[in-house]
C-alpha cells in the first residue's frame, strides 16, 4: 500500500501532465483537506520531490490568496540534455544532487532505470571513501564521463 506522501506526488505529477503549459498552481490547504491531511506533509512532498535536481521549479506566494506554483522543466532535444548536464554537474556534485539528476534523466526518458541505478550504485559515498570535497569532484568526473559516454551519439 503506497503512503500518502507517495499518493500526494503521483496527484501532482498527473496534474502537472495535464497542463498544458507544464505549470500548475495549487493552494496547499485546499490540497490538505483533499488527502486529509496536514498542510506540512503538502510541503514535504513539495519540497522533497519537486526540487531542482528533479527537474522543477517551485514558487510560492504565502498569505491569504497565497499558492504554490510548480513548473516541470522540459529537456526537449539532446543538446539541451547536454547543456543540462554540464550546467548541473560542475565541478563538484553532492549524492542529493547527483541522485536528484539520474531522477530527471530516467523520467525524461535519457536513461533507463537500469542505467539510473547502475550509476547510483557506482557514486554514493558508500562507494567513494573520500573524505569532502574530493568525494563529491570524484563523484562529478564519474557521473559526467558516464552519461557523456551513455548519450552521445
């Protein structure tokens, strides 16, 4: 049985496939009241699977006519996929960071979730024994040299 949080997600995610300008914007007490439950477990969901790295922009306005505007950020073309990577990447990249990126590129459609998982297991800090911040550059040369290699044509 899935928890709320998990069925809270896959309602915005729906929601946002159906706007047809990628955008929704939601009262987060309106979307409480709909699950029955508290407004915090609306702001955990949004704040722990709508972030950046996962491909979204969250905006929120508080107070009385106040709403939560999320976005989903589109990867159309393969160069734009490039660009992203190397943009997000840099020169260092924390396990959040990274695992949040294989997210966006599996649910793009770049990578499978086999490949996803693959390059997880090769990046965390269970794997990397290195002390900070040699750990995350490490991290960011291997994650870059295996999607270069993985989507270049």
């Amino acid at each position: 049985m899935r928890n709320v949080s998990e069925i809270i997600e896959q309602y915005l995610k729906q929601t946002l496939q159906q706007s047809p300008d990628g955008v929704i914007e939601i009262q987060r007490n309106e979307l409480a009241d709909q699950f029955n439950c508290v407004p915090s477990q609306i702001n955990y969901v949004i704040s722990t699977r709508f972030t950046l790295e996962k491909g979204y922009i969250v905006e929120s306005k508080r107070g009385g006519g106040g709403y939560i505007r999320i976005q989903r950020i589109e990867l159309q073309s393969h160069g734009a996929v490039m660009d992203h990577i190397f943009q997000t990447i840099g020169t260092h990249m924390d396990q959040l960071a990274s695992e949040g990126l294989l997210y966006q590129l599996e649910e793009g459609g770049f990578i499978t979730s086999r490949e996803a998982a693959l390059m997880k297991a090769a990046i965390t800090r269970e794997v990397l024994i290195l002390k900070l911040p040699l750990r995350d550059e490490i991290r960011a040369r291997i994650l870059k040299a295996m999607l270069i290699s993985l989507l270049s044509k």
